[in-house]
C-alpha cells in the first residue's frame, strides 16, 4: 500500500472518529424530550441531487439508522447509512456516519468509503473501471461539497487514482 494511501485511510479513520464522537446533553428543561429520543431509528431518505467528478450529474438515496437528541433549534442527529448514488457517469455505493444540527444555518458533515464504477464519459476517470475511496463531506443549510480520494480496485499505481469534487444539494 503506497504511503499516500496509507496517509488518507488514516486520515479518514481520525474524521470518522471525530464526527461519531457525540456529547452527552446535560439536565435541563429539555433534557426529558431528548432522553426520548436519544435512540436508534431505522431511516430512509432522499440523499442529494450533486454535480461533481466522475460521475457528473447524480441522485443519492440513503439507507440506515438515525437518532436525534437535543430539542428546538438545537436539535442534533446522526446517522450511519448506505449510499446508493447512480449517475450519468458512474455509480457509486457507499457506507457512512454523518452528524448535523439544526441550528442556525443547519450544518454538518459526513464521512464515507466508496465502491465507485465508472462507464459513458466519465469526467477526470478512465470508463469501465471499478475504484475504492474515501469521501468527506461537508454542508450548510443542505448546500455543500465534498472531496474524495479513489483508487482503482486492481491496485496498479498512483497513475490509477483520482480526486473526486463536487457539490450537492441535500444530505
């Protein structure tokens, strides 16, 4: 495994670690609405609607298990999902863990690792290729981009890897 690769999986196992960190919420007057919901639901929700590399336009829906705790204008979530993300150019599914709040400009971020399979005219990726990666992802008021690092499955080289942009609407 090549050094720069071995840098980002790091990298991404320290974001992952970071956004699934939550903070207890302290008594208070609100503390009995969110002890109720502070559990684990099943989710599903439309992802995003994004315009990025390789796959150009794409749609997302996300599959998983969600909880909330926090209340009013502070109201907090996580999720643990599976992406299913088809594009115009290529497809991609992915795990992940976001966290979010709904507060005033209602921002988080997500952190996920991708099988990603290219074909068409896919931008800045060879077609009919299949890569692995990492994606972080960040967002307010549901606007945002992300970055994410791919490298083809087969493992032949740098010369086979690729930074995936772009930006989305949604989560």
């Amino acid at each position: 495994m090549s050094r720069h690769l071995l840098r980002t999986c790091c990298g991404a196992a320290l974001l992952c670690a970071a956004a699934t960190r939550v903070r207890a919420q302290s008594p208070g007057a609100d503390s009995a609405d969110a002890r109720a919901d502070n559990m684990w639901h099943p989710s599903a929700r439309i992802g995003s609607l994004a315009l990025g590399t390789p796959q150009q336009l794409s749609g997302s829906v996300l599959l998983g298990v969600e909880r909330y705790w926090g209340a009013g204008t502070t109201r907090n979530t996580q999720m643990w999902y599976l992406r299913l993300e088809p594009g115009l150019s290529a497809s991609k599914a992915a795990l992940g863990v976001g966290t979010w709040q709904l507060a005033d400009q209602g921002g988080g971020g997500a952190l996920q690792a991708s099988v990603l399979r290219t074909y068409g005219s896919p931008w800045t990726a060879p077609k009919d290729q299949t890569y692995w990666g990492v994606e972080a992802r960040a967002f307010v008021w549901l606007i945002g981009p992300w970055v994410g690092y791919y490298q083809n499955v087969d493992g032949r080289g740098a010369r086979d890897a690729f930074v995936s942009l772009g930006i989305a609407v949604g989560f």
